[in-house]
C-alpha cells in the first residue's frame, strides 16, 4: 500500500459512551507497508483479523491494498519485530504519530486543522515526512521553552492540545515556527501544595495561567517530552511528542526557557526471555481487556495496522498512554529508562484497566437488567389496571387517590428518604388491594396522606444578616439589650457555621415581658416559618408522639402536625409554658420532649402515628418558662436559658408610648389628632393600676381607655354614623331634580358629595391627663406600697421574687405577752416550709445577737412574740428572707426602729453567714418602685447587681455583706453615721 496522498485520522465511536482517552492517528503520505513471514500460532493474539480491521479503512486504502491476506498480520509483524524473526529496514519512507489524551470535540477539530495543515505543505511539494518542518532536528534541541501540562504527561508518539493564555509564551511559540524550529518542552505540572476539594477546573487553570518564572519551574516535573508545535490556532497549540527530557537548569523566566538534557533508555537486551515474557503479557492483557469492553478495540487495530517504529518501549508508552491511569502514575511510566521496569508499570496499569473494563461491564448488565425489569413490571401493571378496570374490580376513587399521592411526591421524590418512598410505595400498592367500603382503606388512605403532604427535604433560605435582624428587634421590642445581645450571637454563629442548629433556646421570665413575641421575631429575622404550641398542663405523651395507627382517631402529635402546616422542614417552633407540664396517667411528656429537644436524638425522631423516623435536627427550637424551677433537670440541661426579668418604669413609659398606644389606637380607628394622652397620665397608670413586671396589663388598661374615647366620639359626633348612605340619597335626589342631558348635574353631584362629607360636628380634640384618668380606668388598684412613715419598731422591709417579678413585702414582729420564762415565737401569713425554717433560724441568731450586744437584756427569754408577714392570703415561701426576719426581732428587742429607706434580702445560717439569693434584677426593680434608696444583697451577688443596666442602678445606695453583723450597722447605726 503506497502512493495514496491523503492524511487519515480515525476516531473509533464507542456504543457506550465513555471514553477517558481518545486516540487520534495522524499518517503522512507516501506509507508503505511491507509484509512479513508470519507463524500460525500468532494468528490467535487477537481475534479481529487483518481483513476485518482493513474493512474499517477507506475505500482508497483498502483498493490499495488489495485482497487481505492472513500471513500478512500487521499485529504478527509487531510481534515479529519484538521476537526477532524480521528485521525493518531503515529506509522505511514515513512516519507516524499517535496521539492520545482526553480530546474534547474543540481537540478534535484543531487536530484535523493540523492533518489539513500538512496535507497543504504536501501539496506544496514538501518534502518532509512529518507534519512540519523537522529542521534541526530534535536532538540539536537544548535549551526549550517550558510549557505546563494540566493534567496527563505527553507521552512521545502521541499528540495533546493545550491552551496557552500567556500572549509571550504564545508569541514565542509562534516565532519558533517561523525559524524552523519548532520544539518545545511539555512538563507536567505537581499538585498544588494546598489542594481544595471545592475548587473547580476553571480554578486551576485560573492558577496555572498566573504562575511565572521560578514560581512556574517549582511546579513543574523535571522529566518531560520534547514537542514539536503541529499547529497553533488562537490560543490552542497542538503538540506532538519526540523524546523524553530532564530539565537542568532556568535560562530565562518569561517566558520559562530551560535547559534540557535529552534522556536515552537504557540498553536492553532485545532477546532476554524476561523481556519477551513481559511484553507479551501487556499484549494478552490488551486481548483480554478486548473481550470484556470494546473501549479501546479500534485503538488497537488501527495502531496494529500502521505502526511504523514497534519496538518494546513503544509499546510500553502506548499501553501507558491509553489506560485511564491517573496523571501520577502515567508520569511514573514517562520517567523509567529501564525499558523492563517500564513494560512492568504499564502491565500493572493494563491489569487494573482489565478489572475496571470487568466492573464497567457488570455495572452495565446490571442497569440494563433493572431498567428492563422496570419496563416489564410497568406493562404489567398497565395491563393489570385494564383488566381490573374492565372487570369492574378496581374504582375510580382509588385511581383518583393514588394518583393525587403520587403527584404529591413527585415533585421531591429526589429529597424524599429512601425508607420514606419504600413505606409508601408499599401502602399504595396495599391501598390497591383493599376495598373501599372496608375500614382498613380508610386508615391506609389517612396515614399515605400525612406522608405524602409532609415537606420532605423543603427547607425555606435562612437569613443570617445581623443588621437585619437588629433592626427587627427593636422594632418588635423595647429594651432587653441583654436578651437581643445574646440573639444577635446566636444568628452571627450560625452565618459562621451555615446553619443556627444545636442550640435549644428557653426564654425565662414573668407573664407579658414578651417571650413570645420574642420568639415569632427570631422567626421573623432568620427567614423561618413560626408556629406555636403550649404544653401548658399537657399530660398525654400522644399530644408529642401521636396515637398508634390501630387506635380510633389517631392522629400524628404536634411536631408531624406543625411540618404539615407550615410546609417547610426548618421552621421555627415555639414551646409555651415547658414549666407546666403536666404528668396523668398516659405518661410522661417531659419525658417524651427530651427525645424531640435533644440535638443528639431529634434526627430521627420517631412519630407513634407515621412509624417512621423523621429528621428534625433542622427545627430551631425555643421554649418559654415563667420560672425554671419546675422544669425536670434532664429536660432543662438541653436548653439554654435566656432570662428576661421584667421593665423598670421608664421602660414601661417608652413601650406604653411607642408600641401599645399606637397599636391600641390603630385597632379602634382613632386618628392620632383626636387623641392627646400626657405622661404623666402614662405615669400614674403604671404606678397606680400596672406594677407587674411585663407590661400586658399595661396594654390592657390603654385598651380600655382608647375603647371609651371611640365610644365618646362616636357619641358626640366626630364620625358621620352613615356618610355613603346620605351622600347616595341626596345624589339621587340631585339627579332626579336636573335634566339628564344637562351639562351642570356632574357639577351638583361633586358639590353634594362634599357638602356631605363635610358635615361634621365640631369636637375637641380629647385629652387624657392624671387628673381625669380615673374617669377611664376606674380607680387606683394600688397604693404606695411604702406604708409606714417612718417606720416603727419592729417592721423592716424585705424583697421578694415571684413568677410574676419582684415586689416589697413588710416583716412585722410585736410583743404578745411579756414575764420571766414566757419566751416564744408564733408565725402566721401562709409561709413555707422553707420561711418557717428561717424563722426558727433566725429567732436564734437573734437570740444569739442580742446576746453579745446588750447581755444585760433578757428581751427573748421573757416575752412571747409573733411574727408575721402581710398579706396572709398569698402562699410565700423561699430561702431569702432570714436577714429581715432577724432585723425585725432585734428592732423589737432593742427598741429601735430601722432606717426608713432601707430594704434587704439574703439568707442567714446559724452562724451569721450571708447566702446568695435570686432575681437580683427583680428586686432591684421593686425597690426603685417603692423609692426606696439602701438596699442590702449578699456579697456573693455583687456580680449580678453589676451586670444590670445603668438606668436600672442609677440613685441606688447597694450594700454587699457576707455577715450579719454588718447587717446590724447598716439598719440600727444610722445614729453614728449622722453624728
């Protein structure tokens, strides 16, 4: 076969479409193929034959050819040059390139650019066997430009495109063609020395582009291929690899020109038995990778059929060039001069390529089985529902219900967990079989409607914006820096971390301090849907975990109901009242929360109702407690509690004005120029009728007073009772009055409207003042709660603490009957255990006191006293009131009257000790309340005291004590201190 001018490149189409390298042949003219004595026993190495792989060739070729002939076996004459039974002279008059690399269809075509290229220095009468100009030659090439391969090394026989974005690189490549010598260095590049999974292939090439001069040569592998520039289109440079190369050292750095050594194999023995064996191997392994995949079968029989130069290293680069090797290990082969060690890597690349092509061929049979399965079972279940349909077995409702389910997951079934669509796959088919009128249908049909309306994998967009999220809060809240500062922390961790997960939030405090609305506005900030339920004296763990299926009435518990509503699988759930639950006969629901708040468990969260876990670790979870003392401990170690004490009443002015006047006024329809309410009407409203520390009662009572002024108005006259019925009547009587085709009744009709409108009576604006509040509100529920001026002996002030915030309270002691031996002590005002044991407590230490101060005075051991703590009717009880009991006695003793402005709390033990107490805000609050200026806490809240607001401690005299004696100077030595 000779004389034919056309360059031919085959590119064999792979039926199952995968193909990691794409071999392209590249062949100059004037070919010519010799044929060679052949041994039957080679006819076996591979089954397609000569003729068949001749086939595949062009009508040109395979006329020049002619008749195939079996001896005449291109893959026996490879063979027979590696075994030595004939010999290629050196006068072979062509030359061939194979090139292989993961190509794209831009590759391809640049590649036929270049074969169209050397077709046209052919027709030009080039003499020159290759695809340009070869002068110099190769070998005379010492010092290269250096050009980075991404990602496999080129291998010499074999051609890559590459993109060059460097304009200086490009220009030079583009001068050494026009000096005839067109030859370059092709390195592989190393891994980046910190590599990220996340970075993209548009990346690294970003990368690659910036790297220069020394920066680049670091990168670069020593050992490469001298290219040769086929062809240079835009920014895209095909190479054709020569021989390997070593880089020796840097001759300039832009662009990277090195200088190279040109690397020779080391001499073998071509006859070595070692050799042969191995080489053969690398044949029967590509024969047996033939049998389990057609990958690479015109790869071979194309390469078989023209290969030029077949000796063992060729071999070697060839097996190693069309595996699917990673770049590593394809470099490894690139840098053996050994030429056995080299036919053993490529082997073992071979090998692992056998077992991929394996594994491809069982992933296929078993894809093709399943979708043919599929496709089978799909017929038959057509079939079945025509059959069905014709018999009059199945209905119409059925089909209707089965189809509104599946439309229903279809839309997400991708985000539907696999036991999720298993279990309903199942009750669809056991939905088909029952009949309608039976009550197993029903309860399938419910239960396949709570899977399928649930939000399986629908999460709505978090916003994690700080600013934003400040912004909301204080819109929605006055105050509370402390509680927003600590909200804040929360969304700025999760913008960090991506998510707001693992944290359960309980917000404690008294009733109307805002909790709630709290809440809703965290929902509000973070994007997420809010829904709300109170376990308030729940004592049904079936309200949590929902009734089994088998019950009548069943139904999921709330957490299966809140997803069903709000439709998004990360909502926002707010817990009321956790410090209520309650405990009846059908278990424990505190018990029953621990699983759906814990972190650890809430993934798969187990419903009774739907019996399939459920991921909840998404939901963000915020519970509310008045006090978080009755919280079960398990329960209260998987939150974290944010207390809210409650407003002082500066506070309560702000928010009275700012946010519960204008949304009372806006729900009864008042315009804000009719309505004039003064401070000091606010003032005397919080102090006279609102003293609890959250400010519902406060809105109640602006209620009330916006419902009379609206009654008041109503009746005098500021709104027309009935404005667009009058204004239609006096129209029409307008209109009947006038032509119809008279060009003034538009006129009279406006002017009628008007005139109608503008009947108003007059009113004055309504002012609401300290003075005529009681005229609204009715009058003061409380008084000054200050009610001794001064105080007498025997009576000292103590704070106290409830779930409904912090409050005065007087403790009283008097003299009952007094002789020698009558000493005593009887309490009353409906205490604890816990103040009944500081009374006892405290009766002693005073005992004690007094002793050491007057031992003369023999005050307890000779009268019989009583103790008691107003307002009987109110259960009182906690470990905060020893101080002022025992200040009381020692004032009824000594017969001396504490300060007037003095309040204390603290617990006392039998030795005089100080113990810290609670709600150190509260109390603070109470006292500023009652103007009383001294207070007295124990040392060890000194830190809670300094972590209050300025406002809260402006004016306040705070003395900390550990002992009670300092107690005693501060409450009976005020006669020393004014001296």
């Amino acid at each position: 076969m000779k004389g034919f001018d056309t360059n031919l490149r085959l590119q064999p189409q792979l039926s199952n479409g995968f193909l990691p390298n794409r071999l392209s042949i590249v062949v100059s003219n004037n070919l010519n193929f010799r044929s060679y004595s052949s041994s039957p026993a080679m006819l076996k190495l591979f089954s397609p034959s000569s003729a068949s792989r001749i086939h595949h060739l062009t009508p040109s070729i395979r006329a020049a050819a002619g008749p195939p002939r079996s001896v005449d076996s291109p893959l026996f004459k490879a063979l027979s040059q590696l075994t030595g039974l004939n010999r290629r002279s050196s006068s072979l008059g062509h030359r061939v390139f194979f090139c292989s690399d993961s190509a794209s269809d831009a590759e391809a075509a640049a590649a036929e650019a270049a074969e169209a290229k050397a077709a046209e220095y052919d027709a030009e009468g080039a003499d020159s066997s290759a695809i340009v100009s070869t002068n110099p030659r190769p070998e005379d090439c010492l010092t290269v430009l250096a050009l980075p391969v991404p990602h496999r090394p080129l291998f010499p026989g074999f051609y890559m495109p590459i993109y060059v974005k460097d304009p200086k690189v490009l220009a030079a490549l583009q001068e050494s063609r026009r000096r005839q010598a067109p030859y370059a260095g092709a390195f592989l590049l190393k891994d980046a020395p910190s590599t990220d999974s996340s970075s993209t292939t548009a990346d690294t090439e970003k990368n690659i582009n910036e790297l220069k001069g020394k920066d680049l040569l670091e990168r670069l592998h020593e050992v490469g291929t001298l290219a040769q520039i086929s062809s240079i289109q835009g920014d895209q440079v095909i190479l054709v690899g020569h021989r390997r190369l070593r880089i020796t050292e840097m001759v300039s750095e832009e662009p990277l020109t090195v200088k190279v050594d040109h690397l020779k194999d080391k001499p073998f023995d071509m006859d070595d038995d070692v050799i042969k064996a191995t080489s053969f191997e690398v044949i029967s392994t590509l024969r047996d990778v033939l049998k389990t995949s057609s990958l690479w079968r015109d790869h071979v029989q194309t390469y078989t059929q023209h290969i030029g130069d077949f000796t063992y290293p060729r071999l070697a680069d060839f097996g190693a060039a069309i595996c699917g090797a990673n770049r590593h290990q394809a470099q490894e082969v690139l840098e053996e001069l050994d030429v056995h060690k080299r036919l053993r890597l490529t082997l073992e690349l071979m090998k692992k390529e056998m077992e991929i092509s394996k594994i491809q061929e069982t992933i296929a049979k078993a894809i093709e089985e399943k979708i043919s399965g599929e496709q089978r079972r799909y017929l038959l279940n057509e079939q079945l529902k025509a059959i069905k349909k014709e018999l009059g077995v199945e209905t119409d409702d059925k089909s209707a219900l089965s189809g509104k389910f599946k439309e229903r997951i279809e839309p997400n079934k991708e985000k539907i967990p696999a036991h999720i669509l298993q279990v309903i796959e199942e009750e669809l088919t056991k939905l088909q079989l029952l009949e309608a009128s039976s009550s197993e249908f029903n309860v399938t049909r419910n239960y396949l409607d709570w899977l399928t309306i649930l939000p399986w994998g629908n999460y709505s967009d978090e916003n994690f914006d700080v600013v934003r999220a400040q912004q909301i809060l204080d819109e929605d809240h006055y105050g509370l820096s402390d509680v927003k500062e600590r909200i804040l922390e929360f969304i700025a961790v999760g913008r960090l971390r991506g998510t707001s997960q693992g944290k359960i939030i309980c917000l404690s405090g008294p009733p109307g301090v805002g909790k709630t609305s709290i809440g809703r506005s965290i929902a509000r900030a973070l994007n997420r849907k809010f829904f709300r339920f109170s376990v308030g004296g729940l004592g049904d763990v079936a309200e949590i975990k929902g009734h089994r299926r088998t019950y009548v009435g069943a139904m999921p518990g709330k957490m299966v109901q809140c997803l069903k509503s709000v439709g998004t699988a990360n909502p926002l759930v707010l817990i009321d009242e956790i410090d209520k639950l309650g405990k009846g006969h059908a278990g424990d629901p505190a018990s029953a929360l621990l699983e759906l708040l814990d972190p650890e468990q809430n993934a798969n969260f187990l419903d009774h109702y739907l019996d399939v876990t459920i991921d909840l670790s998404k939901v963000l979870f915020v519970c509310t407690a008045n006090v978080i003392d009755t919280i079960p401990n398990p329960l209260l170690d998987r939150m974290e509690v944010i207390s809210i004490a409650g407003y002082i009443t500066d506070e309560k002015v702000h928010i009275a004005r700012d946010y519960l006047e204008k949304n009372a006024r806006a729900d009864c329809g008042i315009k804000p120029e009719q309505v004039d309410v003064s401070d000091a009407a606010l003032l005397s409203l919080i102090e006279n009728y609102c003293r609890e520390a959250g400010v519902r009662n406060l809105q109640k009572q602006i209620e009330k007073i916006y419902r009379k002024i609206a009654l008041k108005l109503v009746r005098e006259g500021a709104v027309p009772e009935e404005p667009a019925v009058a204004t239609d009547v006096e129209e029409a009587e307008i209109v009947a009055k006038l032509d119809v085709e008279s060009p003034e009744k538009e006129n009279h009709v406006s002017a009628a409207k008007e005139e109608a409108q503008t009947k108003q009576i007059a009113v004055e604006k309504v002012m609401i003042d300290e003075s005529n509040l009681a005229d609204y509100v009715g009058k003061p529920v409380f008084h000054a709660e200050k009610i001794y001026e001064p105080t007498p002996v025997g009576v000292v002030m103590g704070l106290a603490w409830t779930s409904m915030g912090g409050s005065t309270l007087y403790i009283e002691t008097t003299v009952v009957e007094e002789g020698e031996g009558k000493g005593g002590l009887n309490i009353t005002g409906q205490l604890g255990d816990v103040m009944k044991e500081s009374t006892q407590i405290a009766h002693t230490v005073a005992r004690k006191i007094l002793l050491e101060k007057e031992p003369e005075n023999l005050f307890f051991a000779n009268s019989k006293l009583h103790l008691h703590v107003p307002a009987g009717a109110t259960p009182k009880d906690g470990p905060s009131a020893g101080c002022t009991m025992i200040t009381s006695l020692l004032s009824l003793a000594m017969n001396k009257p504490v300060r007037e402005d003095l309040a204390m709390t603290g617990e006392v033990t039998l030795t005089g000790r100080i113990l810290p107490i609670g709600g150190v805000k509260e109390k603070t609050i109470a006292a500023r309340r009652s103007q009383v200026k001294t207070i007295i806490f124990p040392e060890a809240n000194r830190r809670d005291f300094e972590e209050l607001a300025e406002n809260v401690k402006e004016g306040l005299d705070v003395h900390f004590v550990d002992d009670y004696g300092k107690i005693f100077e501060l409450a009976f030595g005020y006669d020393k201190q004014q001296d």
